[in-house]
C-alpha cells in the first residue's frame, strides 16, 4: 500500500478517495520528477489519520476505529513518537484526571507494534509551571519504554519564570531559549521554542536569535537530509484569530526550503490537522489532557467538554514511522479510545 | 462556564461599585471621582472566554482596577510598556493595579498575546 512505484505514481490510493474524497483537495503537478504538489487533509478532533509522505506527496487514509489497517506495512528504519499537551495540574470538568489520560497514553505508546526509539513532547507539559506539575509529569514519564525524551515548551510550562525552571530540568544542552537539534539516523531533529517573549497582538514567536541559529543550523546538512522541526503552537496559520499559529515561521520556513523533505510536528491545538505545503508536511498532535474546539467553532479555544464516554475518542498520541531512502514519513495518530 | 451569568454578575458589580458609570459599545467611563466622597475607587475588569471585559476602561487617577480571570487556563496581565505585571492567574485568581497617573495604558496576556485591553486614566 505505501512506499512502492505504484503508489508513488499514484498520489491518492482508492481507499483514501473513498474514505476522504470530500475533504481533499488535490492540485498535483505531474512533472514525473518531483512530483512536487499541493495537497491538503485536514481531521478533526477524534479521527485517527494516517499519512504517508513521499518526495512531498502525502498520502492520507482516514483510520476508522476497528479498522484492519496493517501497521507492518509502513513499518520503516525506526520510529518515533510524539505526546502533547499533557497539561498535567489541569483539574477541570473537560477532564478532571489528566495524570490517568497521560497513563492511558503511555500505556498505548508501550504497545505500539515498533518501539520508539525516543519521543517527543511538544510542550504545555504542565498547566501553570508549578514544580509538582512537572514531578508527577516526570514520574509518569518514567514508565515510557523508550530511550529518550524530547522536550519543547508550551507557554503554561514557562509561566512566571521565562522557562527557567523547564531548561533547568530539560534543556540543560540547549541554546538560548531552549532550542537545540540533534541527529539520529540520518535524520535532522530540530526542537524550536516559539512561547517566550510574545508581542501584544501576535501569535507565537521564534525570535532574531533563534532564527539566526537556525539559519546557522541547517546551513551545511545536505539537501537530501530529511528535516523534522518540533515546537509547541502550529508553525503554519491554523487559526489567528485565536493565536494559533507563529508570527515568523515563515522566515524559519524559507530557510528549509532547500531541503527535500521536511516534517513539522506541532501540538497546542489539542486536535489533528494536517497541511502539505510543496516540501513541507505539516501536523498537530491530540492532547493527553482534553480537547479543544475546532477553530471558530467555539466562543474561545479554552478546554471542550466532551461527553465523559467521548473523551479517550478525542485524546491520543502521534507514531511516526521513518523509511530510509524512500523519503517516507509515515505518520499515524491514535485515540486512547482505539484497540 | 455561563458566560451569560457571568456577564450579568460583572455588569452588577461594575454598577455596584463604580457610580454613576456608562456603557458604551463596550467602553466603560467610570466617573466615580465625581464623588468626593469616594476616596478609593475600584473597578473590575473580567476576563471570560479570552477576553478582557471591558476590553477598553476610562477611569480617573486614583483607580484600582482588578482583574479576574474565569476562564480555565492561566492568562496575565501584563502592560505593554511594562508599567504593571501580574503573574499567571488561574480560574478565580485576582490582580489589581492603582493607576495613580493619567494616560493610556495598553496591556495584553502574555500567554496569549492575541488578548489585548487599554485602560484610559484621566
């Protein structure tokens, strides 16, 4: 189904035109080379996607619960996995045990079929950066089998302090702010930190100097080196009227534009969308915590009480599955309500 | 979360409060330094729903105004020109501020900056 010629010529599978027809639009370019296009999926909270991307043409197949899908078929090289929004302190009636959710979610990464070599958290670990938030949150964390864990932060994990305590006790290598990169396997890893030092008005920010090392950064890896970028609020315009999205991503953007294949990971939304834009796949990540509206669907973005017997149908986590050479990322979202 | 109940709770404490005051397209005056009498004069400005209410306020010098967040996430209160600065308020959590000098001044949430509100002192 993924990751051979057939399916390269052929951009949209039967199953995802059947099964998501209305809500994609495709505009392909059939130049036979790059296959460079524009395509757009959007899910809302409490569907479970799957996409494939190669050389910039993603694929997308919605997963509805029960669904047979085969997961050994997108297995690749190694895979990866990405948590959000665990708002661990949040005590509220859109979900008053945040801490047994987050549970939940462990327990679903512990059983995903390829362990993650690492996972990725991107941010609003806690709800109001207070030190026992951040306890229970690394306590739980702890039974995670895999082994490392990323860390970026959401603007409730730097409150009060400028993030000192968040670098303190996760970004003791990372520069300024708390951005850094890494590599692991031939892929380049880049954590960005857009919550600090906001304007009146704005959205998220990166900042001269973050822009600047990121520039720095990504300046001599060859164009071939698939780029993965993680960071808390959407690094696209999701929304802005409620802030979601980052006042200069396009500028962090255009410096990755050399590059054949880069993946955004985001969270802060607390639900699933996805965006393809030439070379660039975008994502948002559910939460561990509690849903928010889909944007405008609601008076404020704040936490969405769902029915209690919904709720695990709207939280979950995001595996990414990596295939070397084929330029393949394969990323798929699962509810804490699936099997 | 009755944004209406709230609404009509923060409309009575501002009349409570604050004499004489109009309600216009949002914008509050309070003129309550008319009364000399009233030594102290305090204002509440809500916040619901991401939103400061009223977004725009016009008190006399002398004011304080408090802020009351009942939304479920944390917001602050923080002035633009860096004149006041609350920490993060949760559900219920109050700041106040005393304007002692005229002007205008503009203020956001730093967390979520796309929150914006002015008090106009005069």
């Amino acid at each position: 189904m993924q990751g051979n010629g057939a399916a390269k010529k052929r951009p949209l599978g039967t199953k995802a035109r059947n099964s998501m027809g209305n809500i994609i639009k495709e505009n392909l370019n059939s130049d036979g080379i790059d296959r460079r296009g524009f395509l757009k999926c959007m899910a809302w909270a409490g569907t479970g996607t799957l996409c494939v991307m190669q050389g910039g043409v993603l694929k997308s197949f919605a997963l509805g619960r029960g669904n047979s899908l085969d997961r050994a078929a997108i297995r690749g090289d190694f895979a990866f996995a990405q948590i959000s929004d665990s708002h661990i302190g949040f005590n509220k009636a859109a979900n008053p045990d945040v801490t047994a959710t987050l549970r939940e979610a462990i327990a679903k990464l512990n059983a995903l079929p390829q362990s993650p070599e690492f996972v990725l958290h991107t941010g609003d670990l806690t709800q109001l950066s207070k030190a026992d938030e951040f306890d229970t949150l690394d306590q739980s964390l702890k039974s995670v089998r895999t082994d490392r864990i990323y860390y970026v932060p959401g603007e409730h994990d730097v409150l009060n302090d400028n993030g000192e305590q968040f670098r303190e006790r996760y970004g003791k290598d990372t520069k300024g702010d708390g951005w850094y990169s890494f590599e692991h396997r031939g892929v380049h890893f880049v954590g960005l930190v857009n919550v600090m030092n906001l304007k009146a008005g704005g959205l998220g920010s990166l900042g001269n100097d973050q822009l600047a090392w990121l520039k720095e950064d990504v300046k001599h890896l060859k164009h071939s080196t698939p780029i993965v970028v993680f960071a808390h609020i959407p690094l696209w315009t999701v929304y802005p009227e409620w802030g979601w999205g980052t006042d200069d991503s396009q500028l962090a953007l255009s410096y990755l534009k050399k590059f054949g294949s880069v993946s955004v990971l985001n969270g802060h939304i607390h639900q699933v969308m996805q965006k393809v834009e030439g070379n660039v796949t975008f994502h948002t990540a559910m939460s561990t915590a509690f849903p928010q509206p889909a944007p405008g669907q609601a008076a404020s973005p704040g936490p969405m009480k769902v029915p209690d017997d919904r709720l695990r149908s709207v939280l979950g986590i995001t595996d990414v599955n990596f295939v070397r050479g084929k330029h393949t990322l394969a990323v798929v979202d699962s509810t804490l309500a699936g099997s | 979360m009755k944004p209406y109940i709230r609404n009509v709770v923060v409309c009575a404490v501002l009349l409570g409060v604050v004499a004489s005051s109009a309600m216009i397209h949002g914008v509050s005056i309070a003129r309550a330094a008319e009364n000399k009498n009233a030594a102290v004069t305090a204002v509440t400005v809500t916040v619901d729903n991401f939103s400061f209410t009223p977004k725009e306020i016009t008190v006399v010098a002398g004011t304080t105004i408090t802020w009351v967040n009942h939304d479920d996430v944390p917001h602050t209160v923080v002035s633009t020109d860096k004149k006041f600065k609350s920490k993060a308020l949760d559900t219920d959590d109050q700041f106040s501020f005393t304007f002692t000098d005229s002007g205008t001044y503009a203020y956001f949430c730093s967390v979520h900056p796309m929150m914006t509100g002015k008090v106009i002192v005069q």
